[in-house]
C-alpha cells in the first residue's frame, strides 16, 4: 500500500492542509493529478513544506480555477483518468483528488471513478459544519459501495466531539488524524502538526 487517495466529503474541507501534514508526518511523496487554476498551485503550496523532489508533476494543470471537467473544456484539453500515469516513487505517495468523491474529474467520470480504476485506498478528510454528519456518511457509503478501501477518517477543523462520535460509530472508520484549525501561510504551525501526529500516525502507517 505504496500510493493512498486523499478524498474529501467536500470542497473546501482542507484536503491540502490534509495532505501536507500527512506528507510530512509520514515523510511521504505528494502528488495531485489534476490541478483547476495556475495562481497558486497546490503543489506549490506542499513545496514550502516538503523538498521538491517528493513533490510531482500533476498530470494536467488547467488555466480557470472551475470543475476540472469545466476548466478543461475551457483550455480544449480531454482527460482520459486511464490514460493518467501515477508517478513512481518508493516512498508512501499521497493523491490529492479535487472537490469532494463525485466533483467530475472529466466529462464522463468523477473522483471516484479516478480512484476505483486506479485501484486506490482512500484516507477520508472532513470537518465539522451543518450538514457534515449526512456529508461524511454518503461519501463513506458511496466508497464501500464502490469496493474502495477506506483506511481511515482525518477529522480536519474545530472539533464537534458529539459529531465525531456519530460519524465513527455509525460508520465503524477509525480516525487517523485530529488536525486542528491550521493556515497554509504558516509553516511553523503545519510542521509542529505533522510532528506531533507522525507517532500516532506511523502505527498505522509502519
């Protein structure tokens, strides 16, 4: 188990906060396959955090920050989620997805279907709002559904502790990660965060 999807319950959740703490905890490889919008790449953002080298090319980096479907359109570019070659790395790689498990990665398939051809696990990122419990259990429905490995929650955020104990109950997904509200303009903070979770988080990643 050499390359994990990092896959949200939605947009906005801080999968890229997600990514970098766990790339860093676990001095893994990052890579994120499609990328809507050039201003500040995420990759660019992981590079002030991780060294360069474990930070790879995404496969297709489009000029409008939309839908990946929408933005491609827009730059007359077709994704092919077969055609997209995973990196090779010894290390752990991280796959950063787009949006939440079903935002359209092309015009004929989703997140998920980029994940299942691949043959990916899956660490879920979430957070707590109105709305998260129902949110975070679709998402983990739809994934055991589709026979996709879900290894474990990352709970990204304030934390809701009634919340919490709902979602992992109900689901039986243990959690991996409490990350607590984190900016990435602040390095300092993101590297003391990986470094207190990377012994909790190497029992399950050895």
């Amino acid at each position: 188990m050499n390359r994990i999807a990092i896959v949200g319950i939605h947009t906005g959740i801080g999968k890229t906060i997600a990514s970098a703490v766990l790339t860093l905890a676990l001095d893994a490889d990052y890579w994120k396959p499609v990328q809507a919008g050039t201003d500040q790449t995420d990759s660019d953002l992981l590079r002030q955090f991780v060294p360069p080298a474990r930070v790879h090319s995404e496969a297709f980096v489009l000029s409008q920050p939309l839908s990946p479907h929408a933005a491609a359109a827009i730059d007359g570019v077709t994704i092919d989620i077969k055609a997209i070659s995973i990196p090779e790395t010894k290390n752990l790689l991280l796959i950063e997805t787009a949006g939440g498990l079903h935002s359209p990665m092309s015009d004929t398939a989703t997140m998920a279907d980029f994940v299942r051809y691949h043959k990916l696990p899956v660490i879920l990122v979430t957070q707590h709002y109105l709305g998260s419990i129902n949110h975070t259990l679709l998402t983990a429905e739809v994934l055991k559904l589709r026979c996709i490995p879900v290894i474990g929650l990352v709970l990204n955020g304030a934390p809701n502790q009634e919340s919490e104990v709902f979602i992992t109950r109900y689901s039986g997904l243990p959690i991996l990660a409490r990350i607590p509200e984190l900016d990435l303009s602040d390095p300092t903070a993101i590297t003391s965060c990986a470094e207190d979770l990377r012994p909790s988080l190497k029992v399950h990643f050895p």
